[in-house]
C-alpha cells in the first residue's frame, strides 16, 4: 500500500525529521520525538501490524493500512483486517494526525484504548491541544 506525497522520504528516522515540526503540535510536541519519528516511519509505510489483547491472556492479529496525503490535517482512507477472520474488516477515514498520534501512544503491539474505543463504541476522539514550545 502506498502514502501518496512521501514517495522522496524513506522510512528511516532521518527521512522523517522533516515531518515532526508538521506533526508534533498534534502529538504531544517535540517531547515525544523519538516515539514520533517511529510513528511517521509507520505512516510512510502505509500499514502497522499489531495483536488485540483479550482476556485470558489470547490476542487478535491485525493489520491497519492507510492511503492519503502525509499532511497533519489530510484525511487518511484505513482499513483494519484481521487476518484470522477475513469477513471482519472496518474501512474508517480520520485525519493523518490522529493516526500518528495513536501510533505514538500504542501500548506495545497494540493500539491505545482511545482508538479502540473510537472505532468500537463511537467515543468521540478527545482533542489534543496544541503544544506550545517553551
């Protein structure tokens, strides 16, 4: 799958320097950076793989992929599949930046509970201000 505009950037963190200034006052500013660039260098390649924790110790295998423009405020066209139920699948479009955001918040392998709560139960996405550098 391929992330229209970052075709001249690769997926390494120096390739990714460029989009943090774009990125961070969305996701928790330049105090984050190293989670930050590991997220961009996901955006750039267009899919994340990750496990659902359950109960019992079992896990879900997913797999979200992307399409769209690298921009903060462009909308990303997703698709959550999971590999082990092929007739289970959500299509969702939501702005690059939340993407981001919840890539830098992932707990582990999985996805923070905000994205499964948005995705699953309809919560609204909360705000996140924007950071101000000092």
């Amino acid at each position: 799958m391929v992330v229209t505009g970052l075709s001249p950037l690769g997926t390494n963190a120096f390739d990714m320097a460029p989009l943090v200034p774009l990125f961070a006052p969305y996701c928790g500013g330049m105090a984050q950076q190293s989670e930050l660039l590991k997220a961009l260098g996901s955006l750039a390649h267009g899919s994340w793989q990750g496990a659902r924790q359950l109960e019992g110790g079992r896990s879900h295998p997913y797999r979200l992929e992307w399409q769209g423009e690298s921009a903060p405020l462009e909308r990303l066209r997703c698709q959550l599949l999971f590999p082990a139920m092929p007739e289970m699948g959500y299509r969702f479009s939501l702005p690059a930046y939340q993407l981001v955001l919840w890539l830098v918040q992932r707990e582990g392998n999985d996805l923070p509970q905000a994205f499964w709560g948005w995705l699953l139960l309809g919560q609204p996405i909360a705000r996140q201000p924007m950071a101000r550098e000092a």
